[in-house]
C-alpha cells in the first residue's frame, strides 16, 4: 500500500486516495472550438509510460482536495507531491 | 504415562503443567510451553504423515517454519483446522491432532502404492497424462487427484473466532529476536527510537536459547532474557512474540500475523484469534536469521531424519531425544554442536563429515570427549520404511564422486547438515536483488530498494561477534538518523566457537546399480531424478523448473530445498548458481489463515449500513428491505402472505389511484453555492441553467467527456448563489467527485463551493392524484394550488413547526411532491404523513413499485443510464443544448454516435398481453435462427403495467423507434423463455405528461 503524502493533510495510506489518472492532460477551454483531433487526444489517447508518471489522486477519505502525485510506475516510488496549483518539475 | 525420548531436566518447558491431547485419537500428554512437534517426539512418535504424490512415511524434519512435512489436522477450540505446522503450534489442553494424505490411516496407508508405481509418476506427470480426453478433467482427473493429493480438509463450519487488523507506525521494525534483532533493537530504543521487535516463536533469542554461547559472561539465553526485560520496560518499545513479519509492500509497509490466543487454554469473549498488523516502518531491519539445509542422500525423507540443528533445538528448548543412536552427517563445524549436546546427555553419537581429516575448535572439542567422527564420510541411503533403522554409509574417495568403503551402521536417526541458508524472503519481497555470496553458497541482499537493512545470518554473517557488531551499529545509525539522538552503547564481550570453514558438498553419490529416491524438496515429492528429467526434456529457466517439477513450491516455499535444486541445475546445466538465479520469493512467508486476512470485515462488518432514519418505521411496518450501495431501501411492505409481485403492483396502482408515500433519502444530495453556481451548472448540466429563477427546479442531465451519459436528476435554486442538486442514490459519491475535480482542476477560476448533504436531509415523496389534497392537509397555511406551486415549483414552509423544503418533482409521472425535512425529524415527517394521509387512502411504496411507476411512464434509471448511452438514445436529446458549450458536448458530434440504427430506447409488450418479459433479454428476428442469431437488442427494465394491466418493458434495441409496430422474440436462454413482444413507444403511460403539471 501506498504512502501518499497529501499537500494539505501530510502522510497518509493510499487507502484514503482514489486515483484521477495522468496530470498532465489539459481540457480544452469551454466555449472554444477544437479540432476533432485534438479533442480525441484529449479523451482517449493516454501515455503509459513505465518511469515518472505525474498523476491526479483525491484524497477522498480526508480533506477530498485533488492533489498531483509524481510517481514511478514500475517501482511506486512517489518522488513529489504537490497541490493541483502547484508545478511539478 | 512415561515419554520415553523425554530428558530429565534440559529445556524451556514446564513441568509442573502437564498438557494432555490425542494423536490419531490416542490419548498422550506433553507440556507447557512444548509443541505438538516435541510433545509426540517424547513420546516417540515420528510417523505422522504420507507424502504428497508417492504417500510415502514421513515424520518431522525441522523445529519451526523450516518443517515441511508435518502438517496436520487440528481441532481445539471447537474448530478444526488443516495443514497446521506441528513443529509451530504450541500444545494446548484437549487439542486433538490427526494425520493428512492417508487414507485408512498413516499407518496402513492405501495411497503408497504410488510409491512402488514410481517410476510411472515422473515429473509433469500430470501434465502428460491428464490431457485427454479433455471432457475428463473436471468430471474425473480433477477431483481423483484433488482427493489422491492434496492436504487437510478446510471446515465447512462457519468461523466462530474473531480476528483483527491492526495500523501501526514506527520508527524502526525489528524482523526477527535473534542476537543481532535484540542488539538492533536495544540500540534504537536506546536511541529513543518507537521501535516493535517482533518474534515468530514464542521464546525471544533465536539461536541464543540453543548455542553454547555468552555474552558479557551470561549464557545466550540470560542475556536475550535480560535484554528483553529492558525493551519491555521502556514505553517506545513494542515487543511482540508469537508474530510472524510475512510481507513486505510498497514504501516500507510490512504485515505482520499475531497469534494471539491460539495457545491460551482461557480467553475473554474479546480477545481475537489472531491480529494482522499493517506496520509503516520509517526503517526495517531483517534480522530474519538462517535456516540450515539438508543434503540430499538416499531416502532421505525417511521419518526419524532431522536437521541437525532442530535436534539441538529439541534437546535444548524441549529437552527431547529425537533419537538414541544419533548419526551426525554434515559438512560444516555447526552439527558438532548437536553431537555435543547429545553426548552432554548421555548419547553416543557417530559423526559423519565429508571432510578430509582436519582440525577446528569444535572438532578439536568432539575429539577429546571420544566422540566417533569419520571424515570423508556420508550417508548413502537411509534403511527402514516408517523409521529409520539404519544407514549404509561410505567413504568417499578424493574426487568425492565414488566410494572406498561402503557399510552398514545402526542408528535411529540421522541428523543432517548441508550448512546455512540466509533467510532473504523479505529483503527480496522489498524488491532488493539479492546477489551470490559464494563463502557461503547462498543469496544473501544486494543494494537496498526501500529501507530495508538486513543484519546478521539474514545478511550471511554466521558468527555471534559479528551479528552483534552488526546489529548494534545498524539500529544505532538508523534510528540517530529519526530521532537526532545517539547514545552510546558498548559492544557486549562475546565467548563463542569458533567454526571452521564448511565442504561445498550438497548431494550424496549413489553406487551403481542403485537408485534410491533422493528428495530435493519434500513438501512436494520433487526428487533429484525429477529435476534431472525436467532438463532433459528442455527446461531451462529456473522458474520453468519449478513450474514443471513443482520444486519449491507448496506452503514451505522451498526453504530447505530451493538452493539444492539450484545446486543441481547447475550442476547439470555447467552454470554456476548466480547464473541459473533464483525463483521469486513472495509474501506470505509462511501460511496464514483466511480468517486473518479477512478480519472483522465479516457479516454485519462486511460493509457499512446506512440506514434511513425512517428505518425502524419500515421493519415495524414489515418492510422487505434491499440493498442500494450500502443503503437499505424498504423494497415493499408486505401485508399478509402477499409476493414481491402482489405487493408491489397493489402499491403502484394505490399511487396512480390515491396517493402513496416512498423513502427518497437514499437520493444523492449536494448542495452548491457562489456566485459562479449558475455558470457551473450550466457547464456540467447538458440543458441551460443561466436563466433559473430563484425557487424554480430543473431536471439536468449530466455526460462524462466522451459524451456517455453519467447521471440525471434535478437541481433547484434555493437562493440567488445557492442551488441543491440531487443525484441517482448509486452515483452520489461519483458525481462529487466530478463536480470537486472540475473545480479544482479545471475551472479553478469559478468561484463555487459544493458539499455533500445526502445525509443531512430525510426526503419523502408524495405522489398520486390526491397528493395536492394531502399536502393541503400538510401545509394548512400554505398555498399548495397549481399556480402558486406549479409543476418543478419549490417553497420552504414550515411542517408541523419544524422547517421544511417542498420540491414538486416527480419520478412516477404522478402529480407528486418531495418534502425534506432536516434528518432528526425525518420520523417525525413520515409518521405525520401517514396519519395525515389516511383519509387519502396513502400507502407507503417501495422501490419496487417505484420502478413499476418509472419504468410505464418511460424514465429512464440505472439499466438504460448503464454507461454506454448517450442522450439520444434514451430520447433525451430534448435535454441537450445546441447553443451552448457543457461536458461531453463535443463528443456527441462523433460518426458512431450519429448513426441512424443506433440502439435507442423503445417500449415492449408481450403479444400474449400476460407473459412477462426476463431483464436481460436479448431481441432477435427469428426464435429459431442458426447460432449465432444476430442480436437486436436487449431488454433492460421489466414490470407489469398497472395502468395497463399486462407486462411492459423497456428495451434498447437497433434502429430505435423506426422498429414500433414490428414484432420480435425476447429470448433469455437463462430463463430458459421465448416471448413474442411487439415493439412500442417507451411512454407507455400519459405520453404527454399531462399528469405532472395538473
């Protein structure tokens, strides 16, 4: 199980984590328009990298903020946490 | 009453508590503080079990987790339990022990004849014969082997103990009471450190209770006894026995099975069975120990073979003989220990040492005591079937491939010793690489990968000196590094033997012309002819070795043979060991029982229940409940000896003639504030928000991105920046989360709040033509007419003097209302209702009629909203706006999703008019069609019409409302049933909604 340390509650165990799926996908703005393609990708098309993967987990069992979690996918080790806000570099 | 094999005063037990139990039904007692294991060896016995393929004799082999051949039956406590260790579970009064794989008995067992049929039962034996005809596995191979084979026998009764999980963190876990565990863990608690030791016997110490051994002039024993004394007094420390650390997960989280009561006679009501600790440990030291490794000789699984150190073990913590007339057979100093104690006890033991003559402290020692030691020598075969008798020894020549001298000797038992193997389980299970120590011939651990440090014979260090050294330096260094604090300690002086160097010698030659069975892996039958076949026949990868021969496998994981049969694959295959590696080590370390795992998540404890808090009002008025997530929803209430069906269509055709009452708890609740409100709704929901006025509900339709529908439901506007949205019951939570990760993430930008208020709120609807009149009743102050509470019309008044929301929505299609009333007064509400009611004739419903209601007007619920329909298959296109940017809009333009004969939703009816139509249907053209018969459809909800008084159902079927008027066969060959129905609209009642604004 993993350890999870929450921008806003500190270290807590994955069981208190729902997973949101990849970071670093942008939604489209509201109201503009979008090429078919560029929506699709939006949608459908995720990478899965095996390596750094920077994620979207909700601490759904405590303060429900969603936070972004770098992470590796092969080892779990977590390298950064961060709130949704903040850069992960 | 006398234990013949029991010494006079050696061991840790108590004679003062004598402890009685049955055998096989034979009446025997032992002591405190013994093991089933040592308590039948006093006695004598040593045949306790048949082997797993060739139901060969086998008695025990080792003293703890190492055994793999004494698994038995046990029942204590009133329950029976299979394949328990003998040598680990501790004796208690009345327990009763039975043998397993023998049938009639281990005595005269009927299987063994696969012994004397051996040569027909090779390795992948199985995989070879069992193939065909392929219809004959499940009816006859399988259960022939599954009873042939196979273990204990796992209770059909239900499980009366109670087990527990427990969530623990510390600063440094401890693996392991060993000198370098004990050192490790005093020189952190020292340090200020939360540490937990953990011990998997019952008896802290490890090898100190059995070595001849002191430390700063204690024995062995004295000292851990001491150190363990001053762990147990300090606050920061945890000292658990009897508690097995079995896996290691991700980010240094460790499981640990506590065997809490399983050895006390008397427990209160409370104290569980067993306890499973989940511990995060900042740091881990594995000070996990070694277990010794046999070598391999002719029959060696005989009963009355031990490991040489178990035979210390047994003499030493039990103060029993496993034998009189011991043979030592070892390649190492450490079985010189097990001779001495023999010979400190009156025993002449003979040794038998593959070495060439030469000299060590210990030997030395073995010497001048007169002990009879023969180097060069070895068993080749063991003689006697259910114990040994004797052993046909030889002397090796120089190349240690062939004999100079055979004979035979008398002896009762053999005690082998291959030397030691590292237990490296949980190093591995950490995700650690483990690497070839060659001084030693075993894997020891490489580089870390998490905060595992592995001190001690767990590390491959075999002395006392060192495992000291190493223990205090290490949980000294890991714990400064938590607590900023160093206390020094200094290293205890240490007196111990010192051994000189092993024989790389693993497996006995045979002389030619014989071909006794030699085991590699007893749990399993896996011979070293087995291995040798596997290679042949082209095996090559370590794994696939295993996989064919099963070595190494079963409930023992190969602790005594996994390095003998790499031993032997290299052999063969001209590699060395490093270069065949090793199998993967997984959790758990040893077996667990089912119960642990699961804990208290058991009946009741399963899963939470929510209950309404007009609940007790249902079960009183005989309410038949379901299960709606973790809620209780009253499906009907039964009156008299009414069905589901009687009473469900009575209580939807009460709603559609009078008035009826229904729990809407359940429903999803959220309440959403900020000056963005209108804006986010307007995004989420497919239709327009912008213009809601104040006191005014909308039903809203909500699609996940790719343009699926995800939820439905209404939404109403309190005030100007405050709406209440409710969802399904079933996706509440999901919903919130979508709404948190839109704001969050998304639209960060917007200024809104939202909340869940599911339980906040009791709500009842109302529903059926004399609603209106009810709700006067209810309301006597307030204007309830359709112009002052139109049709998604909302009030707050107040009810009976507390406050009140009034919604007028409907899911029946009837003129209906929802009252919500704060939870505490949620009975008070609905008892009111009923009493109010009564001139109305109102009726409480359920769910059932509730669907009945939905499903004739042609709502649409979960079944059609089932995650693979879009808004206009379900006919709510209506609902989708074309001006305006929302989740999922640009999805909607896809080509598949445009399609004319896409599956849309239509309404059913049996030709028949009676027959009733199976959820789950499938429409075809032709009943009679060749498979496969294309399908058109399926059947998604089901009722009987009590408007119409005939079955009606919902389908979503190809071609949607182009197909009305057409006929089809609804087939569901579960139910084995083929009903002709006629496709019609799916508002089957009041298509016009005339009722609901009336």
């Amino acid at each position: 199980m993993l350890y999870i340390k929450c921008p806003y509650c500190g270290l807590r165990a994955q069981k208190e984590f729902s997973y949101g799926g990849d970071a670093t996908v942008k939604r489209p703005n509201i109201n503009e328009e979008v090429s078919s393609e560029d929506w699709d990708n939006f949608v459908y098309m995720r990478k899965s990298p095996r390596g750094k993967h920077i994620e979207l987990w909700q601490h759904i069992a405590g303060c429900r903020q969603w936070i972004k979690v770098q992470r590796d996918t092969a080892t779990h080790e977590i390298f950064q946490t961060a709130k949704v806000t903040e850069e992960i570099r | 009453m006398s234990q013949p094999f029991r010494l006079n005063k050696e061991g840790l037990i108590n004679r003062n508590k004598k402890i009685s139990f049955t055998f096989n039904g034979k009446k025997l007692f032992g002591y405190e503080g013994d093991t089933i294991a040592s308590a039948l060896i006093a006695n004598g016995i040593h045949l306790v079990g048949r082997s797993f393929k060739y139901h060969r004799p086998r008695g025990f082999f080792g003293a703890g987790v190492e055994e793999p051949n004494a698994k038995l039956q046990v029942e204590f406590n009133g329950h029976s339990e299979p394949n328990v260790n003998a040598t680990e579970m501790e004796l208690v009064e009345g327990l009763s022990a039975t043998s397993q794989n023998c049938w009639p008995s281990v005595n005269f067992d009927v299987g063994a004849i696969n012994n004397f049929l051996k040569m027909f039962f090779p390795a992948g034996f199985y995989y070879k014969t069992f193939m065909w005809p392929k219809s004959f596995w499940y009816k006859i191979y399988e259960p022939f082997i599954r009873k042939a084979a196979g273990l204990g026998v796992a209770s059909i009764e239900k499980d009366k103990e109670r087990y527990e999980h427990k969530f623990e963190y510390c600063d440094l876990l401890v693996t392991g009471s060993g000198p370098s565990g004990l050192a490790s863990a005093y020189a952190a608690a020292k340090n200020g450190a939360k540490v937990i030791l953990a011990e998997d016997k019952p008896r802290f110490g490890g090898t100190l209770l059995t070595d001849d051994v002191s430390i700063d002039n204690l024995s062995g024993k004295d000292w851990a006894e001491k150190i363990i004394t001053e762990l147990k007094s300090m606050p920061n420390v945890t000292v658990k026995n009897r508690s097995q650390v079995f896996g290691y997960y991700d980010h240094n989280m460790l499981v640990m099975f506590e065997r809490v009561s399983d050895h006390l006679e008397k427990k209160s009501k409370f104290t569980p069975r067993q306890r499973l600790w989940y511990i995060r440990a900042k740091e881990t030291i594995l000070s996990t120990g070694s277990i010794e490794r046999p070598i391999v000789f002719g029959n060696n699984d005989t009963p009355g073979i031990f490991l040489s150190a178990a035979a210390k073990e047994y003499m030493k913590v039990y103060g029993v003989l496993v034998g009189k007339k011991p043979l030592i057979f070892t390649n190492n100093d450490s079985a010189y220990e097990t001779a001495l104690e023999f010979k400190k006890n009156n025993v002449e033991p003979i040794i038998l040492d593959t070495r060439e003559e030469h000299s060590s402290e210990l030997i030395d020692e073995a010497k001048s005591k007169g002990i009879d030691i023969r180097f060069s020598h070895g068993v080749i075969v063991a003689n006697g079937y259910k114990k040994v008798k004797s052993a046909k020894i030889g002397k090796l020549n120089k190349d240690k491939n062939s004999f100079e001298k055979i004979e035979t000797v008398d002896c009762d038992c053999i005690c082998v010793s291959g030397f030691w193997t590292p237990s490296v389980h949980l190093a591995s299970q950490s995700g650690n690489k483990l690497k070839y120590e060659e001084k030693i011939d075993a894997f020891i651990p490489d580089k870390k990968k998490q905060h595992e440090t592995s001190v001690g014979a767990a590390n491959g260090s075999f002395t006392l000196e060192e495992s000291l050294k190493n223990g205090f330096e290490n949980g000294s260094n890991l714990s400064a590094k938590i607590t900023d604090t160093k206390t020094e300690i200094a290293i205890p002086n240490v007196n111990e033997k010192k051994y000189g160097a092993h024989d790389k010698f693993w497996c006995m030659p045979l002389p030619k012309n014989e071909n006794p069975k030699r085991f590699v892996d007893f749990q399993n039958d896996v011979s070293v002819s087995d291995i040798e076949i596997a290679l042949r026949e082209g095996y090559r990868s370590i794994e696939h070795v295993k996989r064919y021969t099963t070595l190494g496998m079963a409930t023992d994981q190969g602790r005594t043979s996994n390095l003998n049969g790499l031993q032997l694959v290299s052999n063969i295959e001209n590699k060395i060991v490093p270069e065949v590696g090793h199998t993967t080590f997984r959790p758990p370390f040893t077996p667990i029982t089912i119960g642990t795992i699961v804990g208290r998540e058991v009946g009741m404890e399963y899963m939470p229940t929510r209950k309404t808090p007009m609940h007790e009002w249902h079960e009183k008025n005989n309410a038949v409940f379901v299960d709606a997530g973790a809620w209780k929803r009253p499906r009907y209430y039964k009156q008299g000896n009414e069905t589901l069906f009687e009473a469900s269509k009575r209580e939807a055709k009460n709603v559609r003639e009078n008035v009826g009452i229904c729990d809407v708890t359940t429903l999803g609740k959220i309440d959403i504030k900020g000056p963005d409100a209108a804006e986010f709704l307007n995004r989420v929901y497919t239709n327009a928000w912008m213009k809601l006025p104040v006191g005014k509900a909308r039903y809203g339709l909500m699609l996940r991105e790719d343009g699926i529908v995800m939820d439905d439901g209404t939404t109403t506007r309190i005030s100007e920046n405050h709406y209440h949205m409710t969802t399904t019951t079933a996706q509440a939570a999901n919903v919130l989360s979508h709404l948190e990760y839109y704001l969050q993430i998304v639209w960060p930008e917007l200024n809104v709040n939202v909340v869940s208020t599911t339980e906040q709120w009791a709500g009842a609807a109302i529903a059926g033509p004399k609603s209106r009149d009810m709700l006067s009743k209810l309301y006597p102050d307030l204007d309830v007419s359709n112009d002052s509470l139109p049709f998604m019309g909302y009030k707050e008044a107040d009810f009976f003097g507390v406050p009140s929301r009034i919604f007028r929505i409907s899911f029946s299609g009837e003129l209906a209302y929802e009252i919500n009333v704060k939870s505490d007064h949620g009975m008070f509400m609905w008892e009111k209702m009923m009493e109010v009611g009564k001139e109305f004739g109102n009726q409480p419903y359920g769910t059932e009629a509730l669907s009945t209601l939905r499903i004739e007007m042609g709502h649409v619920a979960g079944p059609e909203l089932d995650g693979r329909t879009i808004p206009s298959d379900v006919s709510l296109n209506g609902l989708v706006s074309k001006k305006k940017d929302f989740i999922g809009k640009n999805s909607l333009g896809r080509e598949a999703f445009n399609v004319e004969s896409r599956q849309k939703i239509v309404g059913l009816i049996p030709i028949d008019r009676k027959s009733s139509i199976p959820e789950g249907s499938h429409i075809v053209q032709d009943q009679n069609a060749k498979l496969p018969n294309p399908k058109l459809g399926h059947v998604s909800s089901s009722c009987w019409s009590v408007e119409n008084n005939n079955p009606f159902s919902l389908a979503i079927m190809k071609d949607g409302k182009n197909m009305i008027g057409k006929k089809f066969f609804a087939v569901s060959p579960l139910k084995n049933k083929s009903i002709e129905v006629e496709v019609i609209s799916s508002h089957y009642v009041d298509p016009e909604g005339k009722r609901v604004r009336s």
